[in-house]
C-alpha cells in the first residue's frame, strides 16, 4: 500500500508522521440508511459502506441534542447495529456513521417511530405494495402517488408482498428496485417483507441462502410479539391493536401438518389483538395474471390456510402475485375452486363502503380475548405496484377487481380499519371499511317466508353475551332494537313483525 508523509497539527506541539492513506479515507455509504425488527423498545438499524468501517448510531428524542450513542468496533460492509432500552410509541432522531464520522443523519428526515405496546388504541397507517420491484416509471409513480397522499403523516410500518426485485432476486436487483427507490420510507418506517417467486429465481428450495435474508432483518423470536417461528420465511409482529402474520407460500411447505401451519395454529392460539391482518405472494383467489384455480401454490394456500386463519378471527389478507387489484366481498368457508363459491359464502352483502350500499363491514369484538373466528374475511390482490399483466378478473368472490397500477393505505383507529386502494394517478378507486363495535350482521340459517308477509330466521350469535337484534329501513337512520333480551346462546330463533306493505327492513345484531 502507497504510504505519505503527513503533517498534523495538536495544541502544544508539531509532529510528522507516517500514516496509511487507508485509515484517513472516509468510507462511502452505498446503501441505506433502512430500519428493521422494530418493537416497542428496540429497532434495528442498517446500511452499507466501501471500503469496511465501524459502525456507530447516535441517537435521542431531542433534534437538537442526540445524547445517545451505539458504536460497535467490528470493521464491516454490511452494518448492522440494535438500538435497545427505547420508549415506546416515541419518536427519536438519529445519524449514521462510523467512531469519528457521520454519513448520514443530522437532519430532521432522518428519524424512527417506535411501535405502540401489544394492545394499546394507537391510530397507526400501514402502506402495503405488492410485486413493485420493477424499477420502472410505473413503479416510481406509485410510489409518488403515496408520498403525495401521505404528506407529512407517520407511516407506522409497511409490507411487501414478495417479487420485491425482478427478475431473480439478486443483491443488484434490489438495491436498484428497492433501495435506490424507497429511500424516503426505508430510513423513517420499518418494511415487512414477504418472499415471492421472483426473490427466489423461481426457485421453490427452504433455504436461508437467497439474498432476500441477507438484506432483510426479521423477527425469528417473538421478539416483535407472537410466537417465536425460528426462522425468517415467516413470522408475525404487533403493532398497537393490529398482530401481522407473514407467511412464506413460496419455499415452506404449504401442508397442514407442516412447520409452517404448526406454527400458525401456535401463534393464532395466544392473539387477543383486536385486528388479524395476514399475508403472504400467491393470492387464494385471483383471476388476473395468475389464475387460483389453476396453480398449486394458490390452490394450497386456499385449501390449507383459510380455515386456520379464518377460525383464527383474520380480518383481512393481503397477497400480490397476480399484476393487478382485486378486492373479494366480505366472505368465510369458501377453500375450493371458484365455480363452488356461492351466497352462503357471504357473510354481509354491499360494498363496505360507508358512501353507498349497504354502508361498512361490521364483525364482533372478542373485547381482549381472541378474536372471534369465522366471522368475515376481507381478501385483496395487491400486485399492481410495479406493472400490470392483465387477465379475466372476473372471480366471484370478488366484489371490486382492475387492471390498474396502485398501492393499498391501511389506517386502524382503535375499531375502525379503512382501507383504500390508491392509484399511481393519485386517485382513489376502491375503499371498504370494516368495524368492530359490537354489532354485527345477523347469521341467518333456515329463513322461512310467512304466509303475513314476516319473515322468521334463525340468528347465531355469541354465547355467553347478551344479544340485542335491531333494525332499520334507512341506514341513514339510528338503528331500532326490536328483540332486546336475545339468549345468551350458540343460536335463537326471530320472527319479525312486517306486514303486507311494509318497507324493506335492514338487520343487525348487538352485543352487550
């Protein structure tokens, strides 16, 4: 190595000396800074630098006075450093750099929220996109259309549903499709990701030897709530009200006696947050580049993962896959092909849309104990973000489907999830919500017309609670109980009261 005479200066003296070009050479950072396995008390910092360097993070609440620091020694490219004993739901700023120097940082954009406790109502916003990474225009527009939308508003944590980097996956491909793009995200809100066949080349091997798990730092403990899985092809985290399950539909097995599913059951059996949200790539129903008739992987997940799930309480899953959006009515039992799905199917009918139709999906709330199963499950094909490949969409558990570029917003408030598919353009083309307050569409089973023109139903309820059944011939008017001291049982028995001539009546039921 070339060596130079250095001159350098100190308060009481002048010395010469020689000195490697090396140890004065700043290092330049090629990637991040990104933030990962966020939890109420920690959160994992990383970014990359050439030539090696140490790593340090200071940190603090306070912009003007970052009084904490975390060096670590270790000479490396790839940094990687934990920032632990946090408070939670707080807001610190922090820089990036080595012992004696800073890359980045030192500004008010440089900065991470930590998660709420498990449990506690914090509104939070979750931005979900689905096969993006094909570092294209349509794929920089959607994003735009995000930053746009969002403005200055705290994005809580958001999720990938696999094909994050075409066309293999390669450690080039990402920093090109995802770090040389979500630049803005990735140093201020931890991403979630989710393994798809293009992070894999295609591959189907249950191996940790991808690029994707050298890149990503994801809970294999528990550590951000749930249950330990071991591993990274799945796991599950919390965040305030909302426990997130990522499944890996590409490389685990897909049985219901397989690791993966046993894991599930596990991990479903201790969550008593009041929101269940899902997701992994292969989409259990699509009709649009990809068909979940026709292709294994869907079929699978469909067949071995929705009844788990949906006696698990899930109110919403999230999959890509298929290059376009798709959003299916609010649904429970349908696992085989599409010609079987059926009424049945349907646990309440409109749009869930709170403008029009029959107004916002309603579910019961297992009130902090688990939450309450087979009760209505909303299914959306987020695979839009970065190109559209066209396809019939015409699958019936579908209410609302577009071969349009997008992304998907997701704002919890304590027990009001909406939702809203956002186009590149900036426009709004889909929206549902779905409430959990108590009341909730009755079940019907048995309806039997009466010759007065009344209508008898059976309604399955909640044991152990009171049920209330109220009805209303405007939505726009307040509801009206009409049976107040409905038993406490598995199922009763209602007759309404209309005559000949009367209204249309709209039901419900209530719990207290």
């Amino acid at each position: 190595m070339q060596n130079e005479l250095f001159q350098y200066a100190c308060p009481t003296t002048t010395a010469i000396g020689w000195l490697s070009l090396a140890a004065v050479a700043q290092a330049d950072l090629t990637r991040g800074p990104y933030l990962q396995d966020s939890t109420p008390t920690s959160i994992v910092v990383r970014w990359r630098t050439s030539p090696a360097e140490t790593s340090r993070v200071v940190f603090g609440t306070n912009f003007n006075s970052l009084d904490l620091t975390n060096n670590d020694g270790q000479i490396v490219t790839e940094h990687l450093v934990t920032l632990t004993n946090l408070q939670p739901d707080t807001r610190y700023y922090y820089s990036i750099g080595a012992t004696n120097t800073t890359l980045a940082g030192q500004s008010v954009n440089y900065f991470f929220r930590t998660h709420p406790l498990s449990g506690t109502p914090k509104p939070v916003r979750v931005w979900v996109i689905g096969d993006a990474g094909t570092h294209t225009t349509d794929q920089i527009a959607v994003r735009d259309a995000f930053e746009t939308f969002n403005g200055t508003n705290t994005l809580h944590a958001w999720l990938q549903l696999g094909d994050n980097a075409y066309d293999v996956g390669s450690d080039t491909e990402y920093q090109a499709a995802v770090f040389d793009v979500y630049t803005n995200e990735l140093r201020n809100a931890v991403t979630w990701p989710t393994l798809g066949n293009h992070d894999t080349a295609q591959l189907s091997d249950y191996v940790d030897t991808y690029p994707y798990f050298d890149i990503f730092t994801l809970p294999t403990a528990g550590e951000a709530g749930g249950v330990a899985s071991g591993t990274e092809h799945y796991y599950s985290f919390d965040l305030g009200l909302v426990h997130f399950i990522c499944l890996d539909s590409m490389t685990a097995s897909r049985a219901t006696n397989g690791a993966m599913a046993l894991w599930l059951r596990s991990d479903l059996a201790v969550n008593t947050n009041r929101w269940l949200i899902a997701y992994w790539h292969h989409p259990p129903y699509s009709k649009g580049s990809h068909d979940s008739d026709g292709e294994s992987a869907l079929i699978e997940m469909r067949e071995n993962f929705l009844p788990l799930l949906e006696a698990g309480g899930v109110d919403l899953v999230l999959s890509g896959h298929s290059h376009a959006y798709e959003r299916s009515q609010f649904i429970n039992g349908h696992y085989g092909f599409s010609t079987s799905f059926n009424s049945t199917n349907i646990v309440q009918l409109g749009s869930g849309r709170e403008t029009n139709g029959l107004g916002a999906y309603h579910k019961p709330d297992g009130l902090g104990e688990n939450p309450i199963g087979n009760r209505g499950t909303i299914y959306t094909v987020a695979g839009s973000s970065g190109q559209l490949s066209g396809g019939t969409l015409d699958h019936p558990t579908m209410y609302f489907s577009e071969s349009a570029l997008g992304s998907l917003v997701l704002d919890f408030s304590s027990n009001r999830l909406d939702v809203i598919f956002l186009r590149e353009t900036g426009n709004v083309d889909d929206t549902f919500t779905l409430i959990k307050d108590g009341t909730y569409p009755p079940l019907l089973t048995n309806p039997v017309a009466l010759p007065d023109a009344a209508f008898q139903f059976t309604v399955l309820t909640r044991a152990y609670r009171t049920n209330i059944i109220e009805a209303t011939t405007n939505l726009v008017i307040t509801w009206t109980p009409v049976f107040t001291n409905a038993p406490a049982n598995a199922s009763f028995t209602f007759t309404e009261t209309n005559t000949p001539g009367d209204p249309l009546r709209l039901y419900r039921v209530r719990r207290q």
